[in-house]
C-alpha cells in the first residue's frame, strides 16, 4: 500500500526554514553572549576580590603588634579550595569561583604570607550582578522569540508573494492545456520583482508558441491535404457513376463517398481549429426544432419536450451538432436513442456500452474513437465537429455515462448534453455587452 503524501504549500515551508533558521541564530548568540557577559562579570568579580585581599594584606602585615586580618579576611581557612591550596603549595595567589547548586557563586582569592600562613577572602557573588544576569538572560528570551516570530511572519510575507505567483502560475498552464492557447503565463503573475517564477513563465509560453505552431502547421498540412483530395475524390465518384450496375459498382461508390465524407469532415475541422468560423443566428423554437430535425435525421430516436424555449442561434450548425450526435449514438450505441429538450438544454442519450474513459477525461479527439467497444468503425471526427460547432454557438458540450445501481462502471448508456447560451455570440464571434436599466 502506498504510503499517504503530505502536503504543504511553499509559504508554510519557507516560514519553518526561516523560523527555524532565526531559532538557532538566536539561540547561538543568546547563549555566546550569556556566557561572555558572565565570564566578563566573574573576572571583575574576582579581580576586586583580589584587590581587596591584597589590601588586607598589606593592613595585616603592617599590623603592630599583629591582629587579626581585616575586611573579612581569615587566616588559615579550612574551608579553602582544593584548587586555591594547591597552587598556594606552589607559592603562587589565585583567585576561584566555587558554584553552588542553590545559590550564586562565592568568589575566593588567596595569598601566602612570609611565614607559611595563608591569606584568603571569600564572599557571594554580588547579588546586583546577579539581578543584572537574570535580566540579562529574560532580555535574551525575548529577543529570541522575537525573532523566531518575526522569521514566521517574513517567511509567510515571502511564501505568501512566492505561493500566490505560482498558484498564477498554475492557473494559467491550466487555462492552456484546456485549449486557451492566447493566455500568457507572464502575463498572469505580473509583479515587479523577477525571481524563477518569472523564468518557469517563460519556458511555459515558449512551449506555448511552439506548440500553437505545431498545432497551426498540422492544420495547415491537414487542411491542404485534403483540399487537394476533394478534386481526385470528386472525379472519383463521376467516374463511379458511370460504370455498369452491379454489386462491385455499388462498393466502389460506397467507398468512393465514404472517402468524400471523410474529406468534408476533414476540411470542417481545419475550419473550426482556425477560429474563423461565425454563426449566422436566428430566433428558433428549440424544443420544435430539435423534434423535426430529429424525426428527419434518425426517425427511431424517441423525442421529449419538457420545456419549451425560444433561442438565438445558428439553425445549420445546431443541425449539425445533432446529427453528429444523433449518428454516434446510431454508430456506437445502442437503442432506445432518447433526446430531451429541457429549456435551453438538449440531451441526447443511447443505451450502449457508454464512452470511452479517454474521452471523458480529454474530450473528443480527431481520428481517436477511444476504447474498442466503441471503435469498430469512424475516424473519431464526428464528436470532434460537434464540439468545435458548439464553440462556435458559443454553447457547451459535455459528455457522461448514465450507470444505473447496479451496473458496472460506464454501463448504461452514453450521454450527451449540449447547453445552448443565454446570449448568442455577435457576428465578430464575441459576446455583446449588456445593459441593464439605469446605466448607460
């Protein structure tokens, strides 16, 4: 089993490596400078505690006749270091600090005298300075919280800018694959500030260009070959007509026209792949309409007006659309054939094995007829017209399976819903502007 694949965007991810960046910057040097200050307040401390001693020194040994030592210092004291004797055994005055579990340090200096005695002071270390490490050290807390937390919101603000160009990004690429060939991914992240995003943009609208002048060359190509099949193909069918009747007679002439079809279906693509085609409109009865074009079109196929409605399209290409759609269904499907007129909505509906995955996940395909079930015969052309003639109506085409409870997965019958628009496409091929009452 494959294990499951967390998720996290760029902005969240830059704000932990920042923050966790600035926490251990910030905890380096919180801890470089509590040491150093601390080092630095112990060497003053002992430093003083040396001079004092020295001065108790000189108080004791100028002593006559001898008393006992001054400012707090002891002769001979048990309780001296090991470290403090052992260099006092070598003649040598030092200073120590003696850490306590509970408390703050002492500070020790000691000295030996002429005679053998030894000399040493010994006292807390000053409770200011303390206060003054302590504060320190909740000063050094804070700054480091401070800049953890404003690591986090630099890293949101720079992920943030950084996740919002790519979501751009993306969005274009994906307006792109869907067929939107005149966005720009450039254009689309916009900003001042040039980073990679703006260097994936522009590997993307390369491959953009490129593939559009592929795609334009293989119209082209496609549209002149069979431009210049139509004369040979039409001289063909003459010629057909002219040998004597028979069954090899009938084959030729069926051929020879199923070649001319493929040809004008050919020639039709190429037209609606180079956007030039415009719809000539005209106020219809839908629910009519669809009935005596059906009747004529496929007479089995079983009609039903739900709603009726008037729309502004283009008769001959919504013929079009449906016979393409109505011969599918005859080629591919099987029977009962139902279309449903619901509004400004037209269904069409058989009761075969259902359309191929590949076409429901990318759409109809020129010279693709998907799964072989659906694939005895065709070149994949007739959807691909229907789809290209609804762009045209400025309408949408989609396509599904009905799968009833029980059935398998794409049993049932293949569906196929055309939504014609509210407001027809103008003759340039866009769509006019309204204007509600009040503005002007």
């Amino acid at each position: 089993m494959k294990p499951p694949v967390l998720r996290t965007g760029v902005r969240w991810k830059i704000s932990i490596a920042i923050a966790a960046v600035g926490a251990l910057v910030a905890v380096a040097l919180s801890l470089v400078v509590h040491n150093a200050a601390r080092v630095s307040m112990l060497g003053n401390a002992r430093d003083v505690q040396m001079e004092r001693l020295m001065f108790a020194q000189r108080m004791y040994e100028s002593a006559k006749p001898k008393t006992d030592p001054k400012f707090g210092a002891k002769l001979n004291d048990p309780a001296l270091p090991p470290e403090l004797d052992e260099l006092i055994g070598k003649k040598r005055r030092g200073t120590y600090v003696q850490e306590h579990e509970d408390g703050p340090p002492d500070v020790w200096a000691a000295v030996p005298l002429g005679n053998g005695d030894v000399l040493s002071l010994h006292s807390p270390f000053a409770s200011r300075s303390t206060t003054i490490m302590k504060d320190l050290d909740e000063a050094l807390i804070v700054g480091s919280v401070s800049v953890v937390f404003g690591g986090c919101a630099l890293g949101v603000l720079i992920g943030g800018q950084l996740s919002r160009r790519l979501r751009k990004a993306a969005t274009a690429a994906g307006k792109v694959a869907q067929g939107n060939t005149e966005v720009r991914v450039r254009d689309a992240i916009g900003g001042v500030v040039r980073d990679e995003t703006d260097e994936l943009a522009r590997a993307v609208d390369a491959l953009t260009d490129a593939l559009n002048e592929r795609i334009e060359a293989e119209r082209r190509v496609t549209a002149d070959i069979a431009h210049e099949l139509r004369t040979p193909v039409t001289g063909l069918l003459t010629a057909a007509e002219l040998l004597p009747p028979g069954r090899p007679t009938e084959l030729v002439r069926d051929r020879a026209q199923a070649m001319r079809t493929l040809v004008e279906d050919v020639l039709e693509v190429a037209r609606l792949d180079s956007a030039s085609e415009r719809a000539e409109l005209q106020e219809i009865a839908l629910g009519e309409f669809v009935e005596r074009r059906v009747v004529a079109l496929y007479p089995d196929a079983v009609v039903r007006v739900v709603h009726e409605s008037w729309v502004n399209t283009d008769p001959r290409r919504l013929e079009r659309i449906l016979g393409n759609l109505l011969a599918n269904a005859a080629k591919h499907g099987r029977g009962p054939v139902e279309v449903t007129v619901e509004g400004r909505v037209v269904r069409v509906r058989d009761h075969g094995p259902g359309f191929p995955e590949a076409l429901l996940r990318e759409g109809p395909s020129r010279f693709r007829t998907g799964a072989s079930d659906r694939a005895g015969h065709g070149h994949g052309l007739g959807l691909t017209i229907a789809a290209g003639q609804a762009r045209v109506l400025g309408a949408r085409l989609t396509f599904r399976n009905a799968a009833p409870s029980g059935t398998a997965p794409g049993a049932g019958g293949a569906i196929a819903v055309l939504w014609l628009p509210e407001h027809a496409p103008t003759s340039t091929g866009s769509f006019p502007i309204l204007q509600f009452p009040g503005t002007p």
